[in-house]
C-alpha cells in the first residue's frame, strides 16, 4: 500500500509457519539422531566391528566433516533455489547416508560404508546448520523468532536424545518428504529483501562484522565443548530453559547480551565448583556434585539460541544463512579439533572440565567488550514500540 509519497510494505503472518517449523525441526531431529547414532552402542559397535574409543568420536567428525564441506554450497542453494531445494537435498543425503549404514555386508565392507555413510549425513546437516534462523527470518514476525529457533534447536537435541532410548528398540531411521517453503507476503520489514545482503561478501567488506562473527564463534564452540561432556543428563532441563530464555527475550527486546551474560557466568561459577569438587577442594556432597553439574549444562545451552538470533541482529544486512553458516562451520571445526583430542594417547579425562570453564570464563569476557546492536529489529519495530531505542541504551 501507499501513503502520498511513501511506500509501505503490506505485511501479514501465515498461520502455516508453524507446521512449516514442525517439518523442518522433524528433519533436523532425524538427522541429529543419525549422526549420533554410535556413541549410545558404543560397546555393541565395539565388539560387532571390533572398534575403539578412538572410533567412536571418529564417527561424529565424518559427520562434521561432511557439513563443512557442504557448507558453502548448500548456502548458495538456499539463495539461488530456496529452502525447499536445499531441504529436499539433505534429505537425500540423510536417506542415503543411512541406508549405506544399514547394509546387511561384512565387516570389512562395512568399515568403509560406515564412514561413507556418516559423511553424506553430515553433508544433509549443512542445511539444518542454516535451517533455524533462515525459517524464523522469513515466516515469523520479530516477536516470534527467538521462539521459533529454540523450537528448532530444541528438535537438534530432542534428536541426540532419542537415540539413546529407541537405538535400542529400532535401527531403522524414518527420512522426510518435501513440502513448500515459498511465501508472497513478507512477515517483516526487513525480510521483504531491500535490506538484505545475500552474499558473504556483505560482511567481508567490514572488519568489524567479521571480528563480531568470531566472537559468535566462540560462545558456539563452548557451548559444543560442554554438550560433549553434558550427555543425556539434563537434556529436558536444558529444553524448560531455551524456552524460557527465548520468550524473555522475544519480550524484551535489546536484552539478549544481558541475559546471555548471567547465564554464561551462572555456568563459569558451577563449572568452577564442579572442578573444584574433582580435585577434592572442596567436599564432594553427592547432591551438590550433580548439582553444579548439571545446572552449568543447563545455563550454558539455554543461551544456544540466543546467540544466533543477537548474530543476526548484529551483522544485519548480511542474511541470516551467511551467517548461521559461519557459525556451523566454527562449531563444527571447533567440535572436530575437540573429539581429535581424545585421540592423543594417555590424555585422560580431566582436560574437557578445563576446557568448559576456560570457555565459559572467555565467553563471558567476549560478551561484555562486545557492543550489541539491534540493527534488523530496528527496522521491523517502529521506534515508538521499543523504549530503550536510544543507542545509548544499548550499551549493557
């Protein structure tokens, strides 16, 4: 519509975003689950295939290897054919990946199928590393996004978890099929495209967006780092806090660095215990012990979505897919390098404790020199919708 010389941008929402966002989730879920299909049976898969600790993480960095190698171009997809394309491709991938898992070959055969098979999934997982903010840019308003991510990361997880209990039951993984992901009327301002630079060369051309993007990056690697560690002990309790965090922030706008800084230094204090209690500082109560544990696994993944929702708002115009591809490709290279180190002989089990707590200790340094911006909400909410629009409020 027109207002005299203005143009202004019909916008509207589509009830069918939400079964949209089921699909996709319900992929990503099935695709999580495939990739950490190992780790639950690792003693049957120790005495079938006559393998090792060390084989074991090897089957989650085949899977990490395929999504970096598969990034760039599944990016490129999203952009030139749309998320359907992409979808339906790492579907095939994931479809494939498994089935060559899952062939009923001998041994030797199979220690070459297996590896094969864990790479063409991890390929299909270059698209649901992007598949959360592209979807929650383009069919949600700003008052839903940080809700519909968590939805999305909480199917990622809802998918490592179920392994360990059906894994048990089946070892047939059910693929999806295709649907449509194209709209006609945009949700928000900045989403109907004018603001959008698609390509990476949008954020090279500042420094300053890429060194915001390392920042991300290191936020994301420890948040990887304490999943390893983290298990299926308090996966539910994690799911109660990414909901809540994500509706305390789509509530209140511009508060993301504030929310995410308590949580990251809640977990650096929990952590710090948990350590402490390890090496017999402190006294080792059983209840505090699980306690410290599991509460810093909880604040340090019940920040996960917010930090690709306050990447986005910040390196906006560069599009949400660059930019959620940056952070997958960190995040998995970041995970690799970590299972790589278990490998080194004699290395014992203590090193990953430190590890969380130097990155939770260095997260939370990165987040308070980091200047936070909300440069796509400001274009989506009139400033008469938000009371602390004042750059100079914006500074925590």
């Amino acid at each position: 519509m027109t207002t005299g010389s203005t143009q202004v941008t019909e916008l509207r929402v589509h009830g069918v975003r939400w079964y949209l966002l089921s699909v996709v989730s319900l992929h990503c879920c099935l695709q999580n689950a495939v990739w950490a299909a190992f780790p639950p049976i690792a003693q049957s898969a120790k005495l079938v295939y006559d393998w090792t600790d060390s084989d074991i993480n090897m089957s989650l960095i085949y899977g990490n290897i395929g999504t970096i190698v598969l990034l760039l171009p599944m990016i490129w997809i999203v952009f030139a054919k749309g998320m359907r394309t992409a979808l339906l491709l790492s579907t095939f991938l994931t479809a494939i990946g498994t089935a060559l898992k899952a062939l009923p070959v001998g041994n030797n055969l199979n220690s070459w199928l297996i590896p094969i098979g864990l790479f063409l999934n991890g390929c299909g997982g270059a698209v649901t590393s992007v598949g959360a903010t592209v979807l929650s840019e383009t069919w949600f308003p700003p008052s839903q996004r940080a809700t519909a991510t968590v939805f999305y990361l909480v199917s990622a997880a809802v998918g490592g978890a179920l392994v360990f209990i059906v894994v048990q039951l089946s070892r047939t993984v059910v693929n999806l099929s295709d649907f449509s992901l194209s709209k006609q009327t945009p949700t928000s301002t900045q989403c109907d495209g004018e603001h959008t630079e698609t390509g990476a060369e949008g954020g090279s051309e500042n420094s300053s967006q890429g060194m915001e993007i390392l920042a991300f990056g290191t936020v994301l690697c420890h948040f990887h780092f304490s999943i390893r560690i983290m298990a299926n002990d308090c996966g539910s309790c994690a799911t109660s806090i990414w909901h809540i965090t994500s509706r305390l922030s789509d509530i209140f706008h511009r508060k993301m660095k504030v929310i995410m800084m308590a949580m990251f230094s809640i977990a650096t204090v929990f952590f710090l215990l948990f350590i402490l209690m390890l090496i017999e500082v402190v006294p080792n109560e059983h209840w505090l012990f699980y306690f410290a544990y599991i509460a810093a696994c909880v604040m340090t993944s019940g920040a996960q979505p917010l930090y690709y929702e306050i990447a986005c708002e910040n390196l906006f115009p560069v599009s949400e897919a660059v930019i959620s591809g940056f952070l997958a490709f960190l995040l998995n290279v970041g995970s690799s390098l970590f299972l790589l180190v278990t490998l080194i002989p004699g290395i014992g089990t203590m090193w990953p404790n430190w590890a969380v707590f130097v990155t939770s200790l260095l997260s939370v340094v990165v987040l308070y020199l980091f200047k936070e911006e909300y440069r796509r909400l400001d274009i989506d909410l009139p400033v008469s919708q938000s009371e602390d629009s004042d750059p100079e409020h914006n500074r925590f």
